[in-house]
C-alpha cells in the first residue's frame, strides 16, 4: 500500500465486500470510498471514510462473519463495519486475544464461519 493512498486497498475492499455481501447494499461502490485516515494499533487497525450522511444520522454495526488468516497472526481477524446512515463511516480490524499484527496484509485470506 502507498502511504496516503486515498482508496480502498485490496484488503479492505475484500473485507468489505465479504461483510456487505451484495455491492448494492452501499449508497456508493466500495471502489469509490474516499480513505480519510487508516490508524494501526498494534492489535487492529482502523480505516475511517469519508460520509456525506450527517452526523445525526443512525448509527449501525456490520459484523464480519468470516476469518481473515494471516501469516504470522495464529488467530487470524476479525472485522466490524460502523455505518453512518447509508454509508460507511470506519472499517475497524482486529486480531482475536492479545496478538500483535503490524499491519502486513501479504497472504491474507477469508474464509467463511463455519
């Protein structure tokens, strides 16, 4: 990824397809998403977009209800999709337990919950 890269990676894009499901369920194509910021934490990261929606709007949580494997991240990932309005306001990652993950998205993978 290039530093300030203003759209959706091909990480979050697979994260997001796979906890939206159908592309229409979005006011707005996931390819289409302006990246105001992405924050790693050492245990998650956290991609935050740009909404037209006000800020009064109501606020909704997407689960992922999949498994983003890793190398070097045992557990592998979870996701949750905060939605404001329509939109999508900040894709939040996170690994399970108290593992570190530095980012790296090399080798990632989805798989369904059983």
């Amino acid at each position: 990824m290039k530093p300030g890269q203003l759209t959706p990676n091909a990480f979050e894009v697979a994260v997001l397809r796979t906890i939206v499901g159908q592309p229409q369920a979005l006011v707005m194509s996931i390819e289409s998403l302006h990246v105001l910021s992405r924050e790693f934490t050492c245990v998650g990261s956290f991609t935050k977009f740009k909404c037209s929606e006000p800020d009064t709007s109501p606020r909704r949580h997407m689960g992922l209800n999949a498994l983003v494997t890793l190398p070097g991240v045992p557990n592998g990932l979870g996701a949750v999709l905060h939605m404001l309005g329509r939109e999508p306001e900040c894709l939040e990652v996170f690994t399970f337990g108290t593992e570190a993950w530095d980012g790296t998205i090399e080798g990632f993978s989805i798989a369904s919950a059983a």
